[in-house]
C-alpha cells in the first residue's frame, strides 16, 4: 500500500478536468430470491475533483435506488488502468443552492450533451458524488501496481 496522496496525484493527472467515462458497480439484495445478491454494472460520464467523482442522473434511476439500499460501489476508469472503491450519495436537485457551484462545473465539462441528457426543471435531476475510498492504479510501461487506500 502507497500513500493516499501519491494516489490522488496519480487521479487528478488523468481524470481531471474532463469528462470521464466510468464504469460504476453497484450490488442490490434481492427480495424473495433467497439472499441473492444481483451486481449490477453501468457506464456514466463522471467529473473528477478532489477525491470525489460526480454524475448527474435521476434520482429514481435504478443506480441511485440501489446506492440508497447499499452506498458502496466499485468504479473503473475506462482505458485507464485505475479501479477502486467507493461510498456514492444523491447531493440532491442540481438546482439547489448549494449544488450551484458545481451545477455550473458540471455543464461547463459536460457542454456538449448536458442540456439534451438533463432535465434541471424536474427535481429528480440530481447530482451523484462518489467519493473514492481505495484506488488501484496500474500501468505497462512501468511497474506501477500499487493500492492506495484514501
């Protein structure tokens, strides 16, 4: 295990600033099918700041129904190389004010498909945050295999 901060440089160097495409996994206890649990995996643009990735979504989307029942997840940056663990919560309507600041962040990175994918009118547009817990970073050209527990 390497240092939190050495993992965080390493996040912000390639997720930053940007619209990042991740791959979010989330696990929901079954009703009624005997204690199963049933994974479930989705791609989403996410923003990237200080340890702590950002989605907008609908607040009755099956990703944030589950977070609700179990708030711990796995993420994956696409192509990347980086994994890791996180605990996801529903800031609630972008329109709120204090979701202001980052309402704005959000379009600006988002820009090219924000208005045609978001509804800001509806209260269930929401802001998803998933903030990093562990990361895994691996690279081919070194030997870059390392954990970092934040």
């Amino acid at each position: 295990m390497q240092e939190a901060s050495k993992g965080l440089e390493l996040l912000e160097e390639v997720c930053g600033n940007k619209d990042n495409a991740i791959s979010l996994t989330t696990i929901r206890l079954t009703n009624g099918n005997n204690g199963l649990v049933n994974p479930a995996v989705r791609d989403v643009s996410a923003y990237y700041e200080d340890g702590i990735f950002y989605v907008t979504t609908h607040a009755k989307s099956n990703k944030i129904l589950e977070i609700e029942e179990n708030e711990n997840l796995a993420f994956g940056v696409h192509f990347e190389g980086i994994s890791g663990n996180a605990v996801a919560k529903n800031l609630g309507w972008v329109m709120k004010l204090e979701n202001a600041e980052l309402r704005l962040k959000l379009r600006k990175i988002f820009e090219p498909w924000y208005d045609h994918a978001n509804n800001e009118k509806d209260v269930n547009c929401c802001i998803l945050a998933i903030k990093i817990t562990r990361v895994r970073v691996f690279r081919n050209e070194g030997t870059i295999n390392e954990e970092y527990f934040i």
